[in-house]
C-alpha cells in the first residue's frame, strides 16, 4: 500500500467526523437558512468521499456518482431555497399542497386537474426536503419517475376523454353515472 492509499483512507476516516459535526449543528440550527448552508457542506462532505472512494478503489462510476452530488446536491437545491423559497418553507409546502388539492377539486377540465396535481407534488416534495433537509437521489428519481407515469396515464385518459365526448370538461361526465 502507497502513502496515497493511505492518505486516501485518513481521509475517508475523517470524513465521518466532520459529517457527524455538521449532523449535530442541524440539530442546533434554527434559521432555515443555515440549515440549508450546512445540508450543502454535507453534501460536498459526501461528494467528496465518493471522489475518495472512487479514487482509492479506481472506479469510473463513482466520479459520475460524486459530479452529480455536487451538481444536485450542493449547487441546486440551495440555490432553489435561497432563490424561492420563503424563510418559512414548510408553511409554503402547505400552501401548495392546499392549492394543488383545491384545483384538482375544483376545475372542470381534464388538464386543470393535472396541474392541480403537478402543484401538490410540488408541494408534497417541497415539504420533504424541507423537514428532511434533502433527500437521497434514488428517491428523488423514483418520485419523479412516479409522477411521470401517472401523468402520461392521466394525459392518455384525458385524450380519450376528448376524442370520444369532444370536450375535457369531467363535470359533463356526471350523467354517465348508472
């Protein structure tokens, strides 16, 4: 084993350390705000284990896996807290979790609905980041991929709707009621 195989492994070592001193100032941490900034150098934490990791054991996957930490993970969701989200986000993950309900209930056509819907994923995926200060990628793309197909269903059902009644408007669909 070379001096670098070994540093690598100090310093994969450390990282434990440091990780669980950014988990302890989460705790402590009242502002949304500095709870993001310390969500963000987690996050570089791990990215930067991974390039260890990578680097130790030679694996190209895992410089792939690093970049898109880095991109995802320290870059774009603070951004997107820092950028549109209020000091309060969990109250506006409420608010559009009620909004969203509330133009699925409420519209008449078919994509209105589907709107609704999209606003209330966005609302219910504001919500979790926020009280769960960011999510693992895996579950990020499987909620995604969730929300994908349910659209493309709801997008097929409303075509049908309109290539058989003419029309997206579901209230006139009450009379097929038996």
């Amino acid at each position: 084993m070379g001096l670098v195989e070994i540093a690598t492994g100090k310093v994969l070592s450390s990282f434990s350390v440091f990780l669980f001193l950014t988990i302890l100032l989460l705790v402590v941490a009242r502002r949304i705000s500095t709870s993001v900034l310390l969500f963000s150098v987690q996050s570089a934490i791990i990215a930067a284990e991974v390039f260890a990791t990578g680097f130790r054991e030679r694996l190209a996957e895992a410089y792939v896996v690093g970049a898109l930490i880095l991109a995802i993970k320290v870059v774009a969701i603070p951004r997107a807290f820092f950028g549109f989200v209020p000091e309060d986000a969990l109250a506006a993950s409420v608010a559009l979790i009620l909004t969203g309900a509330f133009l699925m209930v409420s519209r008449n056509k078919a994509l209105m609905q589907m709107l609704g819907l999209l606003v209330l994923e966005n609302g219910i995926f504001l919500a979790a980041l926020t009280t769960t200060f960011g999510m693992p990628l895996v579950i990020e793309i499987g909620v995604f991929f969730d929300v994908l197909i349910g659209l493309l269903l709801m997008g097929i059902f409303a075509f049908r709707i309109r290539d058989t009644f003419d029309h997206l408007d579901v209230s006139k669909l009450r009379r097929l009621r038996g």
